[in-house]
C-alpha cells in the first residue's frame, strides 16, 4: 500500500485532503509544519509528498530543497500545494525540485489524478510527436540557452542542446506559437543529453489552459506544414487540418467530460442541466460538510473568527476579505478581522444603511457583484460578494469579499450557494460563541460576588 505524506499547517486543510483520498488504498499520515516533515521523514518513508507552501517556520520550497539535498529522498515525488499557482510561487516551487504542483482550493479528481500519476498507477497517453525545427529560450539554474526542438508533442519533446542538461533538472522554455505568440512551459529533463546523443528529453509540467491552446495550435500548424512539405495534395491538406481541429476539439471535450462525471458520487442531478456542474458542487458540499463541522467545534469567539479566516481562505479562495461585526446599542458595523489589507489600514465604523456595506446589511440580502471579478476591488464599499450574517433574522454582523485566489470572470450559481450556506454557518458558529462568551462573563461575575459574601 502506497504510503502518503500531508503536510499543512493548517487542521482544516489536512482533513480535507484525507477526505478526498479516502478510499484510494492509500496509507495517509499527517504532518503539520516543514520541521516535523523533515524530523519524521526517515521514519515514515513516505512514497508521495504532498506539500504546503506557506507554512509558518520552514516554508514548503525550502523543505523541498532539503529533501532534494538527502540522497536518500532525492527521487521522493513531491507534490506542492500552492496558493493560486502564481508564477513567482510555481517558479519556486520547480525550483527546489518538486514533480508537480496543484493550486488551492484543492480539486478532488485533480488531486486523485496527480498523486496516482506520480505514484505510477496511471497510464499516460501516448501522444503524436511531430518533427520540427523550434529555437526556443530555454533557462535552466539560472543561465540562458537557446535550444532546438527536434520533435514536440503535448506531453513533452526533444531538445538539441549545445550544452549538457542534467536529468531531473527544472527548465523554463518560452517559444512561439503558431502566429508569433510568445508563450511559455516549464519542464523537467527526462533523458540527458549525455546518456542520448540525438538530443535530451523533456516532459511538460502542468501547464496552464491559455498555454496548452497555443501548444496545441503550434502543433497542429506544423502537422499541416509537415505534409504540405511531403507533397500532399493542397485539399487534402485542408480536410486534414479541419479534422485535426476537429478532433483537437472532441479530445478537449472528452477530457472535461471524463473529469466530471468522475464526480458523480451519491448526487441525485438532473442530468442535462448539471453534469458540467457536478465536479463543483461534490467538491464544495464536501467543503462546506468539514467547514460546518470545524466552526462547530469551539465555543471561544476568537477562535471562531480564527477558524473563518481558515475556512474563507482555504475553502472560498479568497484573497482579500473583511468580516465586520454589528452593534446594536450605535447600529454600526465595526470591522473584526480579515485578510489581504495593509497591517496600517484602518477601517471605518459603516452605519447601518449606508453605503452599499451599510444597505447590503439592512436588507439582510446577499450581495454578488454582476460584472468581470478577474481584478477583483480595492475599496471597502465595492465588495464582489457580502454576506450578511443572520441569526433567527436578527443582524449579527457581515462577510465581505473583495478578491479571490481564483481568477474567474463572473461568479457562477453554484458560488451563490456556498457563499450563501457558508454565511448561515458562520454566523450560527458567532452567534454561540458570542452567546457563550456573555453567559460565561456573567457566571464569573456572578462567582466573585458569591466569594466576596462568603469572605
């Protein structure tokens, strides 16, 4: 049985990855921070490593080098977890040597996919490779080369190097799409150039949508020249690249498909309206059933609040959020607590109805901006979402989110429902332990003056 290696600071996170390879055969085990990683690694000699990259203490870039640095778990497969898959942080993350990445909030099937890749235990497709002649700029360890690409294919291809590539090595190459668009891969040198005199092998690293679709593009365009150069009849060559492009169209489909009907567990959907649906709504009912169960599970207030900034950053994918509190003897909204603003910033008491904040709370109705959320805002007024927090249609306070992790254009029906179900929890979870916090005061209170009439 293949032995897994959860790292993350956070209990939250590490539930919900147990959750979602539960079932997998898999012996999970569990570490909370960089240090205890590498005290226990000897110890639990796991076969994957899934990786936190933000971690207090070690970060998970550096623990990566420190394993690559043990030549016992120099070949470990090391899965990162990142934040939002922003270039810098991916770029670290190669850097210190790891297989592969995945961004939060975690996908289930993707997650399943990877680790089982990783471990071997999934077949990858044979892909057509196609001969071509590709300068590409190709930085690896901090120095710049220009290579050729004797053959490429969506997987990987074959580099012409006027130097040595180490095998194992992190590479980035940017190269030309079909009408001159500059775009860019990173890869890992499969095959060295010493052990394969006709060139080094490179396999591609997760790479991006936008850059998969000019990959695909750039080798459909060199299939057709590749046979215009082979002397096929010129209409040939047309209904040949209309299905290519036809195809290229049907696998992009299939692949959608196949990911999500992989998430159809116990879910009573109507088939043609939610199957391109279902991945989201397994992956956040499974969130939302752990975030309920974690915000229940105290009554102290500043460790509720704690626990939803663990949940909306984790589970939501938000950036940049405020949760504001309201007070009933001034009906104001004071701000409690958040994430994403400037350690000096200082907020506003809002009066209740005023500014958007301030009307979203009086009606005590959900707030989703209509537009483009991609840049997300920066002014406190101007949210993307605003959840008033309800407790027996008494106002409690308001979650306010201003930029996600995730850039999407438009918030989508199923974001409605978790923003939504996720309010009525917190607010449940605030509304005990503030009610808790009170009843607690006055028992104390209540204690000292008991002692004080029986001194």
């Amino acid at each position: 049985m293949a032995k897994i290696l959860l790292v993350d600071d956070v209990d939250l996170f590490l539930e919900l990855e147990r959750s979602y390879l539960h079932g997998c055969d898999y012996d999970l085990v569990t570490a909370s921070s960089g240090e205890e990683t590498l005290q226990r690694l000897d110890k639990i000699a796991p076969d994957v490593l899934l990786l936190d990259y933000y971690m207090p203490g070690i970060n998970g870039d550096e623990v990566c080098r420190s394993i690559r640095n043990n030549p016992r778990w120099a070949k470990l497969a090391i899965l990162m977890v990142t934040a939002a898959g922003k270039p810098e942080e991916v770029q670290s993350c190669l850097d210190a040597g790891c297989d592969d990445y995945i961004t939060k909030p975690v996908n289930k099937q993707e997650l399943r996919e990877k680790v089982a890749r990783l471990l071997g235990s999934v077949q990858r497709r044979t892909t057509e490779r196609v001969t071509v002649k590709l300068p590409i700029q190709l930085h690896e360890g901090g120095r710049l080369h220009v290579v050729t690409a004797k053959d490429i294919s969506a997987s990987g291809a074959c580099l012409k190097s006027p130097v040595e590539l180490e095998e194992n090595t992190t590479v980035e190459m940017k190269l030309e799409g079909e009408n001159g668009e500059p775009f860019s891969l990173y890869g890992k040198i499969k095959r060295s150039a010493a052990k394969d005199k006709d060139g080094c092998g490179v396999y591609f690293i997760h790479p991006d949508n936008h850059s998969k679709k000019v990959l695909d593009r750039l080798i459909r365009s060199k299939k057709i020249e590749q046979l215009q150069a082979d002397g096929v009849d010129k209409n040939l060559v047309k209904r040949l690249q209309a299905l290519e492009n036809e195809c290229s169209q049907l696998r992009t489909e299939q692949d959608d498909a196949l990911r999500r009907i992989g998430e159809l567990e116990h879910e009573n959907l109507d088939f043609a309206n939610q199957l391109v649906q279902v991945e989201d709504v397994n992956n956040n009912l499974t969130n939302l059933y752990i975030a309920s169960s974690r915000l229940h599970s105290t009554l102290d207030r500043t460790e509720t609040l704690e626990i939803i900034k663990e949940v909306v950053i984790n589970f939501v994918g938000a950036e940049k959020f405020a949760v504001f509190m309201f007070d009933k003897k001034t009906d104001l909204l004071r701000f409690e607590t958040g994430e994403g603003f400037d350690a000096d910033e200082t907020f506003a008491d809002i009066p209740l109805g005023e500014g958007l904040l301030g009307e979203i709370a009086a009606n005590a109705e959900n707030y989703f901006h209509k537009g483009s959320i991609s840049a997300g805002s920066d002014d406190i007024d101007a949210p993307i979402v605003a959840i008033p927090l309800m407790i027996q249609e008494q106002l409690i306070g308001l979650l306010a989110i201003y930029r996600l992790f995730i850039h999407k254009e438009q918030l989508e029906s199923i974001d409605y429902q978790l923003f939504s179900m996720l309010g009525e929890h917190a607010a449940s979870a605030l509304f005990s332990s503030t009610l808790y916090g009170h009843s607690e005061r006055k028992r104390q209170t209540y204690q000292g003056f008991v002692d004080l009439l029986l001194k």
